[in-house]
C-alpha cells in the first residue's frame, strides 16, 4: 500500500467519482490512476468503488472506511508538517482561512493587514462560502480556521469560539420612506420588497423568522445574494435590504442610509473555528488573538485540551503578546 494510492483514491472520491476531474487535478493520467487503485484493491481484497461498466458510481461501505481513514492519515501527516513549521519559524508558513464574503470584505482586511505587519513571511490565503461551506472546509483540512456565523449543521470535530456580536441594520436610498420613519417596525419594512439573504446564512433565516413569527410575509423579489451584491440592487431602487451593520461603509455607500433595526431582529454570533484533532500551530493561534480581544492563548488552549493531552501546544502562556 502505498500513499500515492491512497491520495487517488481520496482525490476521485472528492471529485463526484470522476477519475478524469482527479487526473487533471493531480496532474497525472486517467489509466494511471485506475491502474493503481485496482491494483490497491486487489491488495485489499474489497473493492473500495462501486462501478457499472466499468465507470465509478460511488464508493462501497468499504470503500467509505477506507476513505474516512485515508483522510485521518494525511490530516496527520500535515500536521507533522504543521510541527516542522513551528520549530522553523523563518520559513513563515501558510494559513489558509475559510470565511463568507461579508467577513472577508468588512473584518478581515485589517486583521490580516495587522497580522502580517508581525508575520511578514506568512503566506495567507482565503476560501469563501456560507457558513455551512465554510465548515466544511474546516473539517475537510482545506483551511486551518474559519471565520463566519453559526452553520446550519452540527460539526462535532470544530471548536468553535465566538469573536464578534454581529448587529442587523435595513439598508436604503437616502430618500427612501424608511430614512425618514421616527421609529422602524417589521410592517413598516413589509411595505417595501425587501433583498434577501439566501437560507445558508444564519442571518438569511433570522431575519424571515422574524417576519414569520409576526404573521408577516414580505415580498422578496431577490434572494440568494450576500450583502454587498444587495446594497447594489438597493441602490438601484429594487427594494431595501436588511444585513449585517458591519457591511455599511458610510464612504463608499454615499448614496444609501443605514438605520439600527437590531430592536427587530436578533443579532448573530461570529465564531472562529478549528479541528479539535489538529496540531494547533503558533500563527493559528496568533491570527484569532487577533480577532477578538476576549480571546487568550489560555482560553483556546482550555478550549482544545480535551483532545490534546498529550501533544505539544503552542497555544502557552496566558499572555497575549
């Protein structure tokens, strides 16, 4: 058994079963990787992929162990690596952060603008999705942290910690019947069509359930887009939109008025998350110091200690410098 086999195995499964889709992301050729995974599978005696003239159709029972494990065992060979780049400090390192666009466009740039002015040879990079995506990314391996609101879905394998209070606010034209209203209601906002969310984000059900609780059914003539693509539908007289305060910039949103609608609806919580399995690294660590002034090294030490009794931490120290 070898790990290059494992890696096509692992690779075809996450591609939907297309061995072309795996070849061409691992650069390599389609009959190389069957060749090797038949040849793994004979090994085995169990064939991990179900196949209907000879096409893969999804993995067998097996085949789904197998790949649970598979995933178990490069996650730990990272983190082998992740220990290597701790003890060389010099090399810098990469940390890739899973965010939603709100969180990569409104708090993320000075965090990391900050970050980098300590870590200079860190290399980082972003992956964007809902919360539920962003995840799934977490768990996955594809990043080291996420940064967004509450998934729709329990993930038993993340910690996660919570960094910001995130405040709803109805956004308009400037000359729009909301500006100019002494006090905001959930009628007051029926009346308008109204730029929504899609259901992924908590802030996308929070907000329908507030009309709903009221008897209230507002017309929605957009939905399924994030805050900025709102405020530019807003902006253009299609309706009103209610999002995260965060996502107003008095500068660049000259032509549109943000009031507080926080007394409507409820606000949401923005968590960091990581792997309770993984090997925390010291720029993980000194990223989310970064995202919340609650945070301590101790705090996310204590968070994680349960499943890492016995492995170095470089989460020490109650400091947080």
């Amino acid at each position: 058994m070898q790990l290059r086999q494992l890696k096509y195995v692992l690779e075809v499964y996450r591609r939907g079963n297309h061995i072309s889709a795996a070849a061409d992301a691992l650069n390599t050729s389609q009959p190389g990787i069957s060749k090797q995974i038949r040849q793994l599978e004979l090994e085995l005696g169990f064939d991990i992929f179900e196949r209907t003239r000879n096409r893969i159709v999804g993995a067998t029972a097996a085949g789904l162990e197998l790949i649970e494990n598979a995933e178990r065992i490069f996650r730990e060979i990272d983190d082998i690596q992740k220990i290597s780049d701790d003890y060389n400090e010099e090399k810098g390192g990469r940390l890739t952060i899973a965010t939603t666009h709100t969180f990569a466009r409104y708090v993320l740039p000075n965090v990391i603008r900050e970050f980098l002015a300590r870590q200079p040879n860190v290399r980082i990079g972003l992956l964007q999705g809902n919360p539920t995506e962003v995840s799934e990314y977490v768990q996955a391996g594809s990043a080291d942290l996420g940064v967004s609101t509450e998934p729709q879905k329990s993930f038993l394998g993340l910690v996660r910690l919570p960094i910001l209070s995130i405040k709803r606010s109805v956004i308009a034209p400037k000359d729009h019947p909301i500006a100019k209203l002494e006090k905001i209601t959930l009628q007051e906002l029926a009346k308008h069509p109204l730029i929504g969310h899609d259901h992924f984000r908590s802030g996308g059900w929070a907000i329908m359930d507030a009309f709903a609780k009221e008897g209230i059914k507002p017309l929605v003539p957009f939905a399924g887009v994030d805050s900025d693509v709102g405020k530019t539908y807003v902006n253009i007289g299609l309706g009103i939109a209610i999002t995260a305060s965060i996502a107003f910039d008095p500068e660049r949103d000259k032509n549109l008025v943000a009031r507080d609608v926080s007394h409507l609806f409820p606000s949401s919580t923005a968590y960091v998350s990581f792997r309770k399995s993984s090997y925390l690294r010291k720029i993980e660590v000194d990223f989310m110091l970064k995202l919340s002034p609650e945070l301590t090294r101790q705090r996310i030490r204590a968070s994680r200690e349960e499943t890492v009794h016995s492995r170095a931490d470089p989460a020490g120290g109650d400091d947080r410098s």
